[in-house]
C-alpha cells in the first residue's frame, strides 16, 4: 500500500499542471465531445509509458537521445499548428454559443443559442495521442521520472506503478466530466474566444519552449 500510495501522489503531481493535453481534455469536457474517449487514450497512454519506464526499457531512450528530440521537434510544429487553429477561432468565431441538448442551464438560458458542432471521433482520438505521444515531457517525466522512482522500491516497483497509472485515470477522468459543469460559464460566443485565445497561447509557449530546448 506504501508503494502505491507514493506512485499515486507523484503520478498525481505530475500530470496536475495546465499543458497541453490538460488543456484539450478540458475544451473536450466542456463541448461534451467524446469527453470519455479522451480521457481514456490519455489514461491508457500514460499507463503503457508508465510500463515502459517500470520495465526498465527507459534505458533504450537513454541510449538512443535522437527519439527524445525527434518527438521534440514534432511537437513543437504540431503545437504551433494546434495554437494557430486555436488563435483562428478566438479571432474569427463563427459566432455559435455552447447550448448543450435537453440542458438549457448550460446555455445560461440563452435564447437561440446554437449546439456546439460535434467533431468525429476519428481526429479527436488523433489529436489526443499526437498531444500525448509527441510531448517530450511525457517521456522525461512518465518513463525516465517515475521509471528512476520505481527502482527504489524494489520488488514492488509494479505497485508503484499502478498508483500512478491510478492517478492518471482519477485525473483525467474527473478533468472530462467536471469540465462539463463549467459549460453554463461558456455559453457566449465571446466566453469561447477567451478560452480559445488561452488555449492559443499556452499552446504557443510550449511550442516554443520545446524549440528551445
């Protein structure tokens, strides 16, 4: 129970931060738009990398430091592109309010508000793993961080890791269903384009930190 205890607190700290795949959990959970499905690519990828630095195979990535900056550079060009797309919806909206079906309280009682446009599973599911798997910081903190802590604890190293592959999925999955309370706060054209020139810019700055090393 102590091994898995301590996976779950570091686990939990480590994902508990605003980036990139928090961020569009978020806008998920609140457009109601595969929210589940979201969170379950996210806990499943932190899971199999979670294995990965447990197992030991972190030393491949170690002895081979191009993998580490090939997903840096792809990283950094998908999040400029994702924040671009961001930066468009802030500055040109296409002027429809989140209204939530048979949920007028998400609307704030908006009169004539339109449903959010659904998006097909297929590119979210792809945003998501490139948002995850093309993130350089996953792989210091999720294989190389929590493998290092693991091998303290021995022949318990396995509990370990599934404290902290717990702690992905009670962070994500309350990310995607609480998200969806905030949608009464996002029922305006103009509440969307806040969140989406937020989104714009954290995106950016990862981009670009991940650029400069």
């Amino acid at each position: 129970m102590t091994s898995v205890l301590a996976g779950f607190g570091l686990g939990l700290s480590l994902i508990v931060a605003i980036g990139a795949q928090n961020l569009f959990v978020l806008r998920q959970g609140i457009r109601r738009e595969h929210a589940l499905a979201v969170a379950a690519v996210c806990a499943v990828s932190d899971a199999a990398l979670i294995a990965v630095g447990v197992s030991g195979l972190g030393a491949v990535l170690q002895a081979a430091p191009w993998l580490v900056d090939a997903a840096r550079w792809g990283g950094a060009i998908f999040l400029g592109g994702y924040a671009l797309l961001a930066a468009r919806r802030a500055l040109r909206p296409s002027g429809a309010a989140l209204r939530i079906e048979g949920d007028p309280a998400a609307a704030g009682g908006a009169p004539g508000g339109a449903v959010a446009t659904r998006t097909r599973l297929a590119p979210v599911i792809l945003t998501c793993l490139a948002l995850t798997w093309l993130n350089p910081h996953v792989y210091l903190d999720t294989v190389f961080l929590l493998g290092s802590v693991a091998s303290t604890h021995g022949a318990l190293r396995w509990w370990f890791a599934a404290g902290a592959a717990t702690a992905s999925v009670v962070w994500f999955f309350s990310l995607a269903l609480g998200a969806r309370h905030l949608g009464r706060w996002l029922s305006s054209p103009r509440a969307w384009r806040v969140l989406d020139g937020i989104i714009a810019v954290v995106m950016l700055a990862i981009a670009v930190s991940l650029v400069l090393g």
